[in-house]
C-alpha cells in the first residue's frame, strides 16, 4: 500500500490507490488462471478463498462476499487487521480512529470456473477481459 501511495504521489486520493490495487489484483488473478491453465498450479484447486476487512470492491472483481460466521473470528480478524493498518498504512492510526470504526471481515470467495471465466485465454480475449474489467472497477 504505500509503495502505491509513493507512486501514486502525494496528492494520490485513496480512489486512485484502491483502484491501482484493484488492477493488481486483476493482474494477480489473470496470472493464477493462466497457470491453473497450462498446469503448473494443482488441479484439485476448487476455488480462491480468503478473509479480509479490506474486501470491498472484491465482487467487481469476481468474488463471492459472505459474513464471516463465527463472532470469535470476525472479532480476532478486525482487531489484527485494523493492527496491521495502524502498522502498514500511512494514514493508519487515523483512519482507524476516523470513519472507519464500522469494517466488519468477510469472506470471500470465487471458483475456479469463475476465475478461468474471468480471467482465463477462454471467453473475452486478454484486452476486452480486462476492458470489461476495467469498466466493471
């Protein structure tokens, strides 16, 4: 994140962060999908999962979003990711004490056939997927 921010340069709003990381993660995923294509990733592989309080704009991007269920988890995941940002972010101990007190942890989610739909050489050819992405961020 602040190497974005860095780039980005000192009159970077956090619109343009999120979606310069939204295009890396797009990229991350086209990369995954080509090397579940041609093999060198585990065939078992089902689906991309993960939790994260950062998980907005995650449905733009393909995945599923769902409520963490268990209370004890969603409660430990806030408080380490919210450490994280205070630790990680440049404005992280003031965004945490501003505007940010209502970030609750999701899971989220996205199948195999749905990345290789997405981001897989089948379907849309590599400019209009991410084209088509691009517009949907």
């Amino acid at each position: 994140m602040a190497s974005l921010y860095a780039k980005a340069g000192p009159s970077a709003t956090e619109c343009t962060v999120a979606l310069g990381v939204a295009r890396l993660v797009a990229r991350g995923l086209a990369a995954i999908a080509a090397a579940l294509q041609r093999g060198r990733l585990d065939p078992e592989i089902k689906a991309l999962f993960g939790r994260s309080l950062f998980h907005k704009g995650a449905d733009r991007l393909g995945f599923e979003v769902f409520e963490i269920p268990s209370y004890a988890m969603r409660l430990f995941l806030s408080f380490f990711e919210q450490w994280l940002m205070v630790l990680y972010h440049p404005q992280g101990l003031r965004r945490l004490f501003h505007g940010r007190a209502g970030l609750s942890p999701r899971e989220v989610w996205l199948s195999r056939s749905r990345l290789l739909e997405l981001y897989g050489n089948r379907g849309h050819g590599r400019k209009e997927r991410f084209a088509v992405q691009e517009a949907r961020l």
